[in-house]
C-alpha cells in the first residue's frame, strides 16, 4: 500500500497550469514540523522541519488556485512518488512528489480572508 498523510503549512504560492485540454495541475510546497521535545534523560531534540512537493490535478487543482495561499495549513492524503531526470549539467538529479488523492483546508476562513 502506497500512502501518506501529511498536514502542513504552504510554503509559497502554488502554481498551477492547464495541460491537455483543459485539465488544471497544481504544485506546491508543503512544509510539516516536528517539534522540539527534551528526552527523560534531558537530551533535548531541536524542531525538524520537512519540505514535500505535492501535485494535485483536476477538481482539486481548481480548488487550490483559487483558495489556496501561502501560510494556509493543510491536510493532504496522497500517495508518493519517486522520479528521476538528468539536469542541463548532465547530472542524474532525483524527484520525491506526493500526488494528491484528497484536500483538506485547515486554515480558518476568518484567518484566510484577513491576508
């Protein structure tokens, strides 16, 4: 079984395009945190911060464009996906994406409209 769960906060403005025929794919950055925490033997353990490129296509790639903005918490339910290319210098660069099967808006709305 192949699936994640993530809820984080967006990092930037997503981007989204129209391909083939009219079918919108949005792409964002999504940031989750862990937090800092001290170990019963008082080794303290600093906040860890992880970046996920997350796609979203259709319906709620739509939504994205037009509700979605930078610093909104969200839910996302997806699975992963590896990839791999080569960049303009040659060199063999990899790709983790995870591609969205759900959205959930987490922020408030009275939080989202106060931007």
């Amino acid at each position: 079984m192949n699936k994640v769960m993530l809820i984080g906060n967006v990092g930037q403005e997503p981007e989204v395009r129209y391909v083939d025929q009219g079918i919108a794919c949005a792409r964002l950055r999504l940031a989750t945190t862990e937090r800092a925490y001290t170990l019963q033997n008082g080794t303290q353990v600093p906040e860890h911060t992880d970046w996920h490129n997350v796609i979203l296509w259709r319906r709620l790639a739509e939504i994205v464009e037009q509700y979605v903005h930078k610093g909104d918490k969200l839910y996302i339910e997806g699975r992963i996906r590896y990839s791999t290319y080569d960049d303009k210098q040659g060199q063999r660069r990899n790709v983790t994406e995870i591609w969205a099967d759900n959205m959930e808006m987490l922020t408030p709305k009275s939080a989202a409209g106060a931007e």
